[in-house]
C-alpha cells in the first residue's frame, strides 16, 4: 500500500488504462464471498420449506436466480460507490474503483444479471420470488448505497432488511407463499447485521470519516458503536431463541444456536470492555462464522427432526 500511495494519480489512472479487465475482474464485482453467504440462506429457507427433498429443478433455478440478482446488485454498488472505493484502504483496490472495469461496462454486466436472473424465477420458480428478489436487489442497490448510506448512521440498520431477505426468497421458491417461519429466518439476519457491520466499521472508522460516509463510529463515535453492537448482540441472543420457542426447530438448534451466540456475546463484550484494537476484526471475522455455522444448524436439525 505504501508503495501505490507513493505513485502520482495521473501514472497510476494511466498504469490500469494499460490493464485489461479480465473475467476475474468481473467475478469480484458480484461480492462472491458475500453471495454466497446469501445463498447459503437462501437454500435453507428451501430446505425448511419442505418436510421432503427438494426437485432439482426447483433447486437450481431458485439459487441461480437470486445469486444473479443478487450479484446484479453487488455490482451495481461497485459502480455507485467507486469514487469512495478509491478513497479506502480496504476498497480502493476494486475493478471500478481502480478503472480496469468502466461504469458503463460494469452496468452493462449488472443488466445482463438482472435480466438473465429474473426470467430464470419468472419461468422456473414463480413470479412472487422474482418479484421479491427483485425488491431486495432495489433495496440494497438503490435504497440502501445511493441514499440511505450517504444520509444516516443507521443506514446499515434500515438497509439490512435488503441483505435478510434470502431466507424468505428459498421459502416462496419452493411453496409459492410467505411463512411466518421464513419471516422469523429473515429477523434473526435483520438483527444480525448491525452488530457484525459496525465492528467492521469501527475498524475502518478513519477510512469512513475520510469518505465522509455517517458510520456510527464517525457520527456518534467508537465507544458508543461497541456499546450498540453489545446491545444488538443481546438482542440477537434473544431473537435466536425463538425459532425454538415456537417449535420451529428441536434440541439441536437450540444447543447449536446457544454455543455460536455465546461466542459472539463474549466478542462483544471484549469489543466493548477490551483493550486490543485487534478484537473489532475478530469480533466481525467470528459474526460471519455464527451465521453461517447457525444456518448449517438449522439444516441439520431439519433433517434430524424429519427423519431424512
């Protein structure tokens, strides 16, 4: 990094001009990490909508449209973002951001996803899948980068519903119709983004103050930010309950669940009462581990439960 900050930026625009994108360009536009972790959620809110195994074809066209929608708007935020890209440690490395991939080429690859992900719903799936993938990619490439981010500090907590919605999306996949279920899936990741997106942000805090993008470290502070994601990781404790209290889930569930919220409780509380600078990376790097391990709990305990 000190040796690119050292490059003047008329020599460094001209070095990537020189540089063609490549698919892998192309590939880090969709956030893969990102998606993936979506699409995980997505398929057990499938796999919970079922006491029977899924059909394949039902399988297939239901993830690969909401990743493709949901690659679309990963894309779309590359392209929203690239000039705050440019300005942050962690982001000013990105194909847009960098210019080995143009706006308009990067839009040009979002319509293609758009258009390829939702005829796949509308003609394998069904249209209230389509249309509420549809709605979610809105919701995080329009909502929530081009306006919520730039005017509030709870930006992250009114956009995330756009980033919770995959559970729900699997769950209409297969059975054509919304759930209570589904919607309590949707709430346990509702909840969960805050306290995981804020322990990143008070980790880039000065690269958000720099952006002038009102992260709740750069608004109200750091100290106040650990206090919120402790207060949000209780709150997920108790919200991670419930699809056991309502006898959504079994016993699995309720020690699987148990043992990754207290992991993230005793994250939090180090965030918060700690010293180490190091414990908001740790504390964000394990949020993602809890929700994915959680959902792979999920999933056990289903099948446990039924007997396949």
């Amino acid at each position: 990094m000190a040796r690119t900050a050292s490059i003047p930026a008329t020599a460094k625009t001209s070095q990537v001009a020189t540089q063609r994108a490549t698919w892998r360009d192309y590939y880090e536009l969709t956030k893969p990490r990102v998606v993936m972790l979506l699409l995980l959620t997505a398929l057990v809110g499938m796999c919970l909508a079922s006491d029977s195994w899924i059909a394949w074809q039902t399988l297939v066209a239901g993830i690969f449209g909401i990743g493709a929608l949901s690659s679309a708007a990963a894309v779309v935020n590359h392209v929203v973002d690239h000039r705050i890209d440019s300005q942050m440690a962690r982001t000013f490395n990105r194909p847009v951001a960098r210019g080995k991939v143009s706006v308009v080429k990067a839009l040009a690859f979002a319509f293609v996803l758009t258009v390829v992900g939702m005829a796949t719903l509308l003609l394998f799936v069904n249209a209230l899948t389509a249309w509420l993938t549809f709605a979610s990619l809105l919701g995080y490439a329009v909502v929530y980068t081009m306006f919520l981010k730039r005017a509030t500090p709870q930006n992250i907590v009114i956009g995330g519903l756009a980033g919770a919605a995959p559970p729900l999306l699997g769950w209409t996949a297969v059975t054509g119709e919304m759930h209570s279920h589904a919607l309590l899936l949707v709430l346990i990741i509702f909840t969960w983004t805050p306290p995981h997106f804020w322990a990143l942000a008070i980790h880039r805090e000065k690269d958000y103050a720099k952006a002038e993008i009102p992260m709740l470290p750069v608004t109200h502070g750091v100290s106040f930010t650990k206090t919120s994601v402790l207060l949000y990781t209780v709150l997920l404790c108790v919200i991670c309950l419930l699809p056991y209290l309502v006898g959504m889930t079994g016993i699995i569930y309720l020690v699987g669940s148990s043992l990754l919220n207290a992991g993230f409780l005793y994250y939090a509380w180090k965030l918060k009462f700690g010293k180490d600078p190091k414990t908001a990376m740790q504390t964000f790097k394990f949020s993602i581990v809890h929700l994915m391990v959680l959902f792979v709990v999920l999933l056990v305990d289903h099948y446990v439960s039924i007997g396949l």
